[in-house]
C-alpha cells in the first residue's frame, strides 16, 4: 500500500480526552477515530489489525470444529421477552421500534437469535453436537464508554454457541473452544492468563475469562506465584485454616466508643489490632436479613455470601433498614443480640479470634473481650471474605499476587438456561423431549486489538508482533525527488511484494523527520529506508521493537527481512 | 467441512411466503433463514457465498485504488442534520435515542460520516484524491420489505467514497470503479448490464446503476439489441423525429363525449387512433401548474419533465386543484383554453399530430380536427416521452428492448452536494479554500449473492458459479457403513483439501436419495460420489450444471476435477 494513497492521519499531540496509552497511540498513529462516545472508526491500518486478529480467530474456531455464519443485529423484542432479558438486560440493551413500530433490540449478544434459529432447525440428537460462531459488531450502551476501544458501544466481537445432548459434550467442547481461545490469543502475543470467573448474570456454571494482564485493566485478578492458577478475585477460595491462640479468654465488656464507627476508628481508639476486630455487615439476601462476619483486616466477598445461601440478589441493608432492625447505626452493628429473624454467618477467621472487639448493637458502644465460642452463636462458618496478596493459592501451590487484566475473552457453560426458558427442544436416542444444552463463547475482537496496542508500545509510539502487525515492512524513500532514491524504493516496493511481504510504502513529499516519526508511531515491525546510499543499493534496516539497526545489500534483503520476520 | 459438523438446514418443501426462485431456493438449500421481516440470517453455506464475493470485491477495490475502513453502523444525528438528510430521509432511516437520549441514526449509508471523517483530517490538494471503502451491514426500514435478500432491512453493503480536488479526477476515478464493477458482477458470473441512471434523490449527476438482467427485477432497463447501450428507462432518451402527415387541415368541433376520459375511451368512442389523440396531464412543478401534452399511445416521463424545468418535485395535480383550476374533471383536460397561469409544455410527437382529438376542458367534451400550430400554444417542445420498445437506440444503433434488472450496484458523481452542505474544504495549491468533490459507489454483497442463485438454479436446486460457490466439491459416501466407501471418502476429504479444493463432505447418516437431492439443492459445481466401485478406486463425478457424469479412478481424480474447475 502507498502511503500517498492510504488514510493514516497521524497527530503529534496526545488527545487530551485519551487517558491510557492504547487509545492515545491508535489515535495518534491514525488507526481510529471517534464518531461519537465509544463509537469508533477503524481507519485503514486499525481494518487492517482487526481484519489480522479475524483471520487468526477464525483459523483456531475451525479446528475446534467451530462453523460460521452471521446473524442479524436487528433482534425481534419477542425474542428478548421469551428469554426473560428484555425486562432484565437494562439500559445496555439499545432499543428502537420500527416504522411498524414493532420493538427491536440491537444484537448486544445473540443467545437468544441463536437458540431461536437452531430450536427451529434441529429436533434430533443425531444432528448435535454443533458449534456456531460468528464475527459480528455488537451494540451495548455502556454507562461510561471509556479508554477508546476498551470499552466501547459499538464493537467487534467473535460469539460462539454450542449445543449439545450431555454434559461431558459440553465439557469436551468447552475444553477445545478453552484451548482455540489459549492460541488465539498466544498467536496475538498477548500476556494472558485464563482464570476462573463468576458466572454472574448470565447464570451459568462453569467459566473462565481470558485477561491480558494490565495496568489499565478493570479486572483484579488473584493468581499464584508458583503455578498457573488464576482466578478473580471475587472466585478465589481461602485456603488458610486459622487457630485461636492460648490467649486465656477475658471477660465480656461493654464499653464506650463515642462517635468510632469504622474499624480504623475503633481498632485505633480502643488501641486492639484490627485482627482482633469483628467486621459485622448486615446484608438483606433474597429479602431476608442476615449479619455476615469477617475480620477486621478482611473484606465481605457478596460473591461468596451469595454462593453459600444459594441466593439471588445479595445487597447490603439500608441504613433504615438497619435502624428499624437492629436499633443502631450501621457503624455499631454486632453478633450479640441479635434478633431471631436475623440469620448469623461468619468466615472462619472469625472463629479463632480470641478476646476481640465487636459492636454492640447500641450507638457508641462496643464490647471487648468477645470470644464467638462463648459469646454468640453463628449458624454456620464458611469461607465469606475476599482473598488477599499473600494468602496461599488456592491450588496448594505458591502465593497469591494480584493483577489488574483486560478481558477479551470468555469461555461459558450456559447449561440448559435459555432452551429451557425458550423450549430448544432435541429427541433422545429413547425419543423423549429433552432441553439442549448449551455453551457460549466470546472475544472482543476490537478490544483485543487495543489490549495488543496497551502491551506493545514504547515512548515512540506502537510497537505491532508481526502476526498482527497491519504490514510487515515500512518501506520509505528518504527524499524521492532523488532519482536513484525514488526508483530503488519503487522497484523493492514491487519486489516486495512479489514476495510474499506486505509492504506500506511512504512515498510522501515529506521531511524525513516526520517520515520516521510517522513510521516509529505507526510501529510495524521492520523498517527499510532507502536513501543516500541507494545507488550502491543499499539499504537500512531498523528493527522497530530493539532499535537495532543493519546496513543490508539489496541482494540479501529478502532473506534478512525474512529472518527477523519469523 | 463435514456435512454433520455444519449446519444445512435443508427443506423438501417451498416455504409458503417466498414468491421468487433465489428466496425460494436460498431458504431450501439451507443458506438462509429469516429472522424477522426483511432480517435475515446466513446460515454456514451462506456466509461462505457472501465472503467469496466480498473477497472479489476486496481484490477489485484494490486494484481501483481504493482503501478499506471500517465506519460504524450508529451515527450521530447532528451529522445527518448538517446534511439536511435527517429531515428528508423519511422512515427508511432507522432511528434510535441512547440511554443519556441523544438521538442516532442507524447507518443506511455513510455519506454524513465519511464527509467528517474526511474533512477532519484533509486539509490540503497534496492529500487528494483518495478513495475509501468499507464492507458493513446497512439498515434500511423498507415499507414493504420483500423477495429475501434482494429487498431487506439489514443487508451487507460494500460502500466507497472518493474525493477529488477536480473534476477530470473525479471522471478518472469513476471509471476505474466503474470498470472495477464490471469485473465484480464478471467474475461473480452475472449477466449484466451497466445502466445510464436518475441521480434521484442523492443530488448527483452522472451515475450508473449496474443490472443484472432477471424477470424478477423491480427495474425496467431500455437497451440496444444492436450495441451495449443500456439505460434505466426514465433516463433514455427518445431520438425519433416526427413530421406531420399531409393529411389536410380539419375544422376544429367540439363534440359530445358523455362519460368518455380515458385516452382508450375517447379513441374507441370517436373510432380514432391513439395515435391521433393528445394525452394532457396537469402536474404540480415547485408549486406552479404545468400542463404536459404526450400523444395518446405515449407517457409522460417525469424524470424528463422535471430535468427540463430544472425542477425539484413534479407531482400530479389532486383531482381538487385541477378541477378548481381548469373547471373540469382531469379525463376532460386539453390545451385548448388554458388559464394564462398554466405553462404547456409538450413532446415532439405533439406537434405532428394531424387533426387530432384533445380534451375540450369541459366536461363530456372533446375536440376534434385538432392542429398543435394552429389550435393551441406550447411553450416549449422537448422530449418528454418514455422510451418504448420498437424505438430505435439513442446511440443510434439498433432498437430498443426492455429488460427487468435487479440493481446490484451503483456509481455515483456526488459533486459537492456533500462537501459544501458539511463544510469539507481543502486548501488548493493557490491558498484558497476549496469544497472536496466527492463519488460515491456502492455493491448490495448480500443482494448480489441472491441475484446470483436466481440467475443460477435449475429444477432440483441451485447451480453455483465456480467463483462463488459455498465450496467446491460435493464428496459424498453413498454408505458410510461400508469400511471401503467410508475409508476411500475420508482419505479423499483430506487428500482433495489438501490439494486446496473447498470441499463439503457427506459424512452423514442418512439415505443416498437424501443425500443426492440435497446435493443438487446445494449445488456445488461437482459432486464426487464415493460407492460400490469404491473397493476399485473408482468414484463417480457428477458436473451440477449440465448433469453429466463420469467414472474416474482416484489416481485420475485430482486432474479431472482440476479441469472441470478451472
């Protein structure tokens, strides 16, 4: 491609909107542009990254077995009303009416369109397993659309779903579709790591997400220092077993904490380790009341409080809710005295607390001395709090660090939840009716081109793999108005090509300077300058990742290009 | 890909609500399935057909000079309300408010957003011309959406957009993609015709719409039996001249016509010729009254009415207007007598009408012995006729025919209608600002792909082109539960796809009849029939398009099928 002909409208400045460097160097190398809040236009080179990212998905879901075809954005409302999702998907839905004004969604995921068409087609468990994916943009009216192409509006994503008769063909099928997922984003050069994740609303079981690890991720990941084990945090289980020390216990006290409510404050003013403090929080679960208890140095993970009661929705108790139950503030909440209708649960370090500190139910007043043993009574311990940099990893192996990760994908077992709210039916091999069921698949395509675009840059600009790199060689005349110059460079330019390398080619009338800063921001892999010394042909290399550069006889380019190619 | 791995829904039976072959067969064969109306998915074969043809596209653009981006499907309305389209669009433009209610429109076309996009970043002559193009799903809210793909709501698109600093490079351009066209519908397999066009409501001027010739196209083409002159019938115009019989001069009678208006009335009534009648429509031009005089076997063309007064709507006058106008019903109407505030205008057979029959203005009234010199005045006589067959070519070359065509595609001269109403100026070599004279050209992918299968099918099924079939080859295992003919069609799968031949293997369970008559519903180019031979190495090659058939020993295979292909 000649860069006279091409649109890479490269800026200087860094946009002041853009706050992390992905969107700030996708802009500035004229890979995209905004249309409206999170709304994108991928110019010529960001097509050309997506169009590289597609190509690698597609490879890796074919030898998963995995069929394409394409669906519809526009999605009939009833479809959304079969499934449940259009009274519970909220405001990320976007929503129109036709000129009939019949309701539509706007496809910001296809689980519905996807169930509805094979529930029509297959009626027999001879024609499952199937696997269908498709590479499609998604509409989903983000809160806060932020850091460019992370989280857009509008965007790119490869959906997969399977359909199955059993669940070892889902797990069989998950597997492979987890290991198309390892390579698609091993052959992009990202530093991911697969870790287990909350189901959440999407109400599966089974479920990993695939995170890039980062700085500017959304996402905290706790994994281990010693294996591969990942997971996030609200799913990583707390290993530690915890003893009550010998401490001999003391009598139970009430005493007066004016105005201390946090446990800082309680912890510092009574001059006790927050360790021997009783975090109490009380949490309204499916409409019913019940005080959880973690230590003071622990936070509640709801996640967890949620999986125990096997509950829907788990939110915390108003402040007057508290007050009309438990007749104090929030600040002052603890388990002795505490109503029959209130249910008691507590993490086990809870247990092992020995003469600690807890509120008291009553404004400015907490006890000490408290002992869970001798003092209240907690209906069960279970593992409720989040786990922390230095617990030990859940898998025995090593320590748990944290990350931030920007996930790009997501690997699911749907089960049987949308064929059996929209009756995707199959017949056994013993003709009886059963509900397929189901896995679902997802990569946020455009998002993994900005995750690629967050891990490789430098202070000059993008810094591409070649696997995904838009061309492999900047090809630039220095000063083409010099015969020699322009006719070297047009002629490898040909050459190039011809051999397999795509090749962009700045042939501009412009300064070398902004030439070679164009290319450093740009960031494809190998750069060939063509310039004073072409009339004995040759030319420079520049490696674009280690700087290096190499003076190369027109004779021996090929097959150094081809070299730091592979 | 194995036949049991994909998903092929195929059906004996016509689906009840679609009327024409390609719908029909589309949905048999298992290439697409409705979502709702005018929505529709592409199932595996489908996706595969429109991917082929998006890559013909792809080398074609490319070869024109034109670059790929990727724009987004939900634009701002202010962009729209800067073109002025928001307002005149009318409900084909799908329209949508987002969570914080600020108003979009859903993509129909992307001249608004490529108009910004380009005039943000251009500011000089040296950055022109430049040419763009993307390959995305449109929306259009048809009225009556209909015939599957070729009338839909969401459809793939591939859309370009050229701007230029002159004219000469704008007329250069359009005709590389004007070439660029022809040789995508070539090498798709169509036949074709590229149409002189109405730049219609776009604002443009010169523009072609490419046609694929078909019976159930909703355009009429006039085109040359003798040349390649082809035009939309509103835009060809009519060269014959007419001279007036030496019939001599009749007194002019007003006669009793009771209840006679139509032009067939009034003839069959005075026993006259349609050709001796004069056909009088009153139309409304910007606001004024305009009487057009056609003779009685002619129509009025309105493209050619409102060309030569450089209008901007022509509508026919309501029955109210006339009547209080001329005082008489519209079957009355004549140019005899007219209001002084009526312009006549009248085409050249008009004027060599000898003694004819015209309206009398007056109710149950003619005239009769009618002399266009001598009886009425005109203010201007044009060519304001529909071309009819039997008429002899514009370009002078052989005889009009018609013709139905299913417009594919579309190459259009848009001037600065963009440019100056959104303010995408460019600085000239001279300093001065100048507004960007801009092309636009567009493809219906999904509309080609089914104006292909309803050029291509016979009565089992469809007959695709080598170019753009799904696959290949049809590899059949008449009984996969024969060792020899399973072993001899796996061996083949992988020996015939690693020759790089798309094939589609029959893998499946089911009865050779079903087996065979989904493959001519299918229709990929050649079969290859795995059966009782098997055990000698020999199968069966069956040519979809003529039917014929052929034993061939495998050690053969690869060469025939090479040749049958090629």
């Amino acid at each position: 491609m000649k860069q006279s002909m091409s649109f890479i409208p490269t800026l200087r400045e860094v946009p002041a909107d853009a706050e992390i460097k992905s969107h700030q160097l996708l802009l500035r190398a004229g890979f995209i542009r905004q249309n409206a809040s999170g709304v994108y236009s991928f110019l010529p080179l960001g097509k050309r990254v997506l169009q590289k990212i597609e190509a690698i998905i597609r490879e890796e879901m074919e030898r998963a077995g995995a069929v394409e075809l394409l669906m519809p954005a526009l999605q009939q409302a009833e479809l959304w009303q079969e499934s449940g999702r259009w009274y519970s998907y909220g405001p990320e839905l976007m929503r129109l009416k036709d000129r009939h004004d019949r309701d539509f969604a706007l496809g910001a995921t296809h689980e519905e369109v996807i169930t509805a068409l094979v529930r029509d087609e297959i009626k027999s468990y001879k024609r499952l397993p199937l696997i269908l994916y498709q590479i499609q943009t998604k509409f989903r009216d983000e809160k806060r659309p932020r850091f460019g192409l992370l989280r857009g509006r509008e965007f790119v994503m490869k959906d997969a779903y399977s359909f199955h008769t059993s669940q070892e063909s889902l797990d069989e099928v998950y597997n492979k579709m987890y290991e198309a997922y390892a390579n698609v984003f091993r052959r992009c050069g990202l530093n991911f790591r697969a870790v287990i994740a909350d189901s959440g609303a999407m109400g599966g079981k089974d479920t990993h997400e695939f995170m890039v690890l980062s700085d500017v991720g959304e996402d905290t990941i706790a994994y281990s220092d010693a294996s591969d084990y990942a997971a996030n945090i609200e799913m990583a289980p707390v290993i530690v077993t915890y003893e009550r020390s010998d401490e001999p216990y003391e009598p139970l006290v009430k005493v007066h904490t004016p105005e201390q409510k946090s446990i800082e404050e309680v912890s510092s003013f009574l001059n006790v380790p927050k360790e021997k403090c009783i975090k109490s929080l009380l949490f309204k679960v499916d409409g019913r009341f019940v005080l959880v208890l973690v230590r003071g140095d622990h936070e509640v993970n709801e996640v967890k409080v949620k999986n125990l009661l096997e509950a829907t929705i788990v939110e915390l108790a108003t402040p007057e809710e508290t007050k009309k139950l438990m007749k104090c503030e929030v600040g002052s909440l603890g388990p002795i005295g505490v109503p029959e209708e209130v249910t008691v649960i507590a993490d086990h370090a809870v247990k092992a607390i020995a003469n600690g500190v807890c509120g008291a139910n009553e404004e400015h007043y907490h006890y000490t001395g408290v002992n869970a043993d001798r003092d209240f009574s907690v209906q069960q311990y279970a593992d409720l709090r989040f786990i922390q940099e230095g617990d030990p990893s859940p898998d025995g192996k090593g320590t748990i660090r944290f990350a931030r990760g920007i996930e790009v994908g997501h690997v699911f077992k749907l089960g049987t939840r949308y064929s059996e709210t929209m009756n995707a039916m199959y017949l056994d091999e013993n003709g009886r009716m059963q509900p397929m069921i189901m896995g679902c698949y997802g990569i946020g395509v455009s998002r993994t081109l900005a995750a690629i675009a967050e891990q490789y840059n430098d202070e000059h600009g993008l810094v591409w793999p070649v696997a995904v790199a838009p061309f492999h060689i900047h090809l630039i005349s220095v000063n083409p108005k010099i015969d020699d110059q322009r006719q070297l460079a047009d002629d490898l330019y040909e050459k190039l090509q011809k051999e397999g390398f795509e090749v962009l080619y700045d042939d501009r009338a412009e300064r070398p300077g902004v030439k070679f800063a164009d290319s450093d921001l740009i960031g494809l892999p190998v750069r060939v300058t063509v310039g004073k010394r072409a009339s004995e042909g040759i030319v420079e290399i520049k490696i674009r990742r280690t700087g290096e550069t190499e003076e190369v006889h027109v004779s021996q380019l090929t097959e150094t290009l081809r070299r730091y190619l592979s």
